[in-house]
C-alpha cells in the first residue's frame, strides 16, 4: 500500500491570555479548569489533627492561593480515633453519630464537640478564602452495620420508615460488597431501596451543613466501580442548595470507556492508583494521560460544570509513608528532574493539581516548582491537548521556521504538521505539482489554508548521488527523492515516520540540514518500506 502526505492543523497548548487574579471570580459553572489546592494524605496519612489542618490551610492562603490553590482536604479516616491499636483497616475505633454517620474525632478535632462537627473548621478555612473539603469512603460504615443502627429521614428528622417499619443499617448495608482494600471499614449500600437512599441523603445533606465545598468520594471508581453510588450521591448534590465539587477515587484499572458512564456525574475522578513519590509510579502516568486526552475526556461535561481525569496528588517536600500513623517525617524521594517531569505532565494533561507535602516546611524550591507561571497557564487554560505523532513543518517557500513573523504578530497560533496516512484516505487527495527547474518540482496543498496564510508548499528533488558508497549502491538510491523546506534546498524534512521529535526538532519544523548520512530519503512511487543502512525510509507519492 501507498502513503500520502496529509496536512493536520494542529491547536497544541493553545493559551488564552487572562489578566492574573481572575482566576476564580464571578464562575457560573464547578471545574471550569481543573481544580487545584492541598490535601493532607502525603504528608499526614489519617492522622492529621484540626490544628495541624488549619496551620497547612494558613499557609496555602497565604503562599498557594494567588496560584490558583483554593481547596485545602482532609483527607480519610478523619472520625477514627488515634490510639493504640488503630490503624488504615482497623475495626471499632471510629466515631459515629446516633444515625450510623462518620463524625470527627474530638481528640483530633476538638471543634467538632457539641454535634458542631467540621461548621467552624470550614468556617475558619472559608475566612482563608479558601473552600474546604473532605474525605468520605463508599456506603455505610462496617462499624456501623455492626450496630445496626437507625437511618435518619432529612425530611422528617427522625428515623426512616417504609412498610410500616424501621429501616436500620444492617438493612441496608451490602456486606458482599465490602471495599476491596479496606474490607473492615466500609461496604456499599442498596440504591434501589429507600431506605439506601435515605441514608446517602443524609450523609450528603450533613456535609452540606458543615459547609463542605469539596468531596473525595472513595472506593467507588476503577476497579471499586459503585457506579449505582456516583450515580445517586451525583443526584442528591444537583439538589442541594450548596454546590459541591464532587470527586472519585482510586482509578486502578480505569479506562476512558469506564469513564464516560461518571464524567457527567462528577468534576474529577482518579485514573491511577495512589501515585507516590517513587518514578515506578510517576512513569505510568504516561500512557494513561494519553488514553485520555486522545478520548477527548480532558474537561468533559461534569457535574453542574465540568470534570477531570485526575492523576493523583504531587507528592513533593516534606512527606509520610503510605498507611503510616505517623505525621510528615522525610523528604521527597523523587529527584529534582523527575518531580519537573511530573508536574510538567500532570500540567499538560490538565489534571487537577492537589500538592501533598507539609506546607509548614514548604522549600523555596519546591514552592517555585508548584507555582510555576508557565505551567499553571498551561493547567488552565491550553486546549486540545494530545500526544503529537506527526511531523512538523514549514509555512511557506522562505522560511522553514514553525510560525511566520505574520502569523505570529496577529496572535495566529495554528500550525500545520504532515502525517502519513493511505493514498485511499479522500484527505490525502489535496496536493498538486509543478516543475521550477530540470529536477526540482514544487508540491503544494490545493487549498487555501485561510486569508492570512500562504498556500503550504514543499519541494520535491530527486536524490544526487554523492559518494562513492552511494554510487557503489547505486540501486538503492534509484527513484528516491528528499523534501525540501524552500527551492534553495539547503533543508532536508526527516523520513522516519514514528520518529519522536525532540524540543529543539519541534520547534525548527523537522526540517535540518540536508546530510548523506541523515534519514531524509523518501521513496517515490513505491508501494513498499524498506531500509537503507538500517535506516526507516518512509514513503511518498506525488
């Protein structure tokens, strides 16, 4: 088979221009660029206590909210009691009210006494500028169906009767269904039944009250998929008077497919496991922000906004252990180039960007690295972004660089880029020859490409042999033309078609001065690929 050459207009980091500041004012919709703030999970694991919270809070208002960081999370088991014998999966050391519900521990969190709750912890967050959020995990409670206590109607505040019964939670807790890696702590509820619903009502209805403007709802996606939970907790939010920024996880084993039944229930969900500071962990992010961004899932339809494919937090600075009961203790262990790798692909992913590390010994470093401007902008406010598999080219007959002087002076940031594809795709269909000398010919793109751009050419020059190597093989080199930026011929376009551009190719236009030794050889008129001193040729037909 054949290939082609088809020009891609390509829209890569388009950035819109916004005066700084405005970020957040006057929004009529949740998640209208990806979320941003601080959780407490890389640095505190469960343990984190209400003034350990507010002194990181403090500090995210003081140093991260001019970025962008306005959500500041409590992250899981805040209603377990630190004391001998607790631990991630223990059983029997939470806090929980007369009605099966999670409730702060009053050791750790000591304004939460008198029934208050997190009311004057999220005031106090709220009085930061900042919006307050928090951890919850699937359904009921296993300590709570172990009690079997009574579910609370909102409607009525009393219990909940259907059948001329009183529905408690063993009533309603799925014990089967229990979270697969916390399989003490929690199970899903029935959806189908009223009193199920009734009990996720009055979870979603208390955090309300409390003042919550974020919720990390956990063991419910990827491989924990609860897709009956999102579904209705996604409901109960629309209904509620305070809007509520609703986000999922884990994401082991989700996959885009997984994703279009949630995206327009949620605002963000986790597409990883727990990401760590370790490169193992950093280097799967890869390919799974790809799988997303080609599916188009990057600021889809969400919840009363829209919704993120979440990579997990940035696990930078001063940090814990995974399931540890102790409180930030050691260094980040990614170097420097690896956590720059991270944060640069978590930004161009548009992922949510939730910094982990104890903000009380935030280094300068660090704090550099997670507000970088350039970055930031691109979280934002870039669009269309994918994984870029073709090869770059030039504007015009006298130039070979990305964008012409033109273009560029009226904020004109499109660009063209060749592919290849089958001479049978109708899209290829578009070039058109002519000869300026004896061996040179000039192929153009028919189309106009729009007003201000010059019809896109290049030129087409059989290959010179020049060495005695060359004419020695002479047969191999026999109906093989290079492609030239401009008619001075002085540079080659690059032949191999899965070659990866590097930063500096990219940016001149995969056109380089034109060598022997260099893979910028392409067939005419053949139907088949092969090599030349082990070197890709790719094809092309005029």
């Amino acid at each position: 088979m054949r290939s082609c050459f088809i020009i891609c207009f390509c829209f890569t980091f388009l950035l819109r221009r916004v005066i700084s500041g405005t970020r957040f004012r006057g929004l009529t919709e949740l998640a209208s660029s990806p979320p941003r703030g601080w959780n407490s999970y890389d640095s505190f694991c469960w343990t984190v206590s209400e003034e350990e919270f507010l002194q990181n809070a403090e500090l995210v208002s003081r140093r991260l909210h001019a970025h962008g960081y306005e959500y500041v999370v409590v992250d899981y088991l805040w209603y377990r009691r630190k004391v001998k014998g607790a631990y991630v999966d223990s059983l029997g050391f939470d806090v929980i009210d007369e009605w099966g519900r999670m409730i702060p521990d009053p050791e750790r969190w000591p304004s939460s006494r008198g029934g208050k709750g997190f009311t004057e912890v999220a005031k106090k967050v709220h009085d930061m500028g900042l919006k307050f959020g928090i951890h919850v995990m699937r359904g009921i409670s296993t300590q709570a169906f172990n009690a079997n206590t009574p579910i609370l109607d909102i409607t009525t505040g009393s219990a909940y009767k259907e059948s001329r019964r009183e529905w408690r939670a063993k009533d309603v807790g799925i014990k089967e269904r229990a979270c697969a890696w916390m399989k003490n702590g929690f199970m899903s509820v029935d959806t189908k039944s009223g009193a199920g619903k009734a009990f996720l009502r009055s979870l979603y209805k208390q955090y309300a009250d409390w003042g919550v403007d974020f919720v990390k709802n956990d063991c419910v996606f990827g491989d924990d998929l609860d897709l009956a939970e999102i579904s209705y907790v996604s409901e109960v939010l629309t209904q509620l008077n305070r809007p509520i920024l609703y986000s999922l996880s884990p994401g082991s084993s989700a996959s885009p497919a997984m994703a279009r039944d949630v995206n327009g229930l949620v605002n963000m969900y986790r597409v990883t496991g727990d990401d760590w500071d370790s490169w193992k962990d950093v280097s799967t992010h890869f390919d799974v922000a790809r799988d997303f961004a080609a599916a188009n899932m990057i600021g889809a339809k969400g919840l009363r906004g829209k919704s993120w494919p979440d990579l997990d937090m940035l696990p930078f600075g001063w940090l814990t252990d995974p399931g540890s009961n102790e409180g930030p203790h050691r260094k980040c262990n990614l170097n420097l180039d690896e956590q720059r790798t991270q944060i640069t692909l978590w930004s161009m992913a548009k992922s949510p960007l939730m910094f982990g590390g104890d903000m009380r010994r935030l280094d300068e470093i660090t704090f550099k690295l997670i507000t970088n401007p350039t970055l930031l902008e691109i979280n934002s406010f870039s669009t269309n972004n994918a994984e870029f598999p073709y090869i770059t080219s030039s504007l015009s007959r006298h130039t070979w660089t990305s964008l012409s002087r033109n273009q560029m002076s009226k904020g004109i940031t499109d660009f063209h880029a060749l592919g290849l594809t089958s001479c049978k795709d109708d899209n290829a269909r578009g070039w058109l020859a002519r000869t300026v000398d004896d061996d040179l010919e000039q192929v153009c793109w028919k189309e106009k490409l729009s007003e201000l751009q010059v019809p896109f050419c290049l030129y087409k020059k059989h290959h010179l042999l020049e060495s005695d190597e060359e004419l020695t093989y002479n047969h191999l080199y026999d109906g093989k033309v290079r492609l030239f930026a401009t008619e001075r011929t002085e540079f080659c376009l690059g032949a191999s078609p899965h070659k990866k551009l590097t930063s500096k190719e990219f940016k001149r236009g995969s056109f380089s001065p034109c060598r022997r030794e260099a893979n910028q050889v392409y067939l005419y008129e053949v139907s088949y690929l092969f090599l030349i001193h082990n070197l890709d040729v790719a094809k092309f037909n005029s």
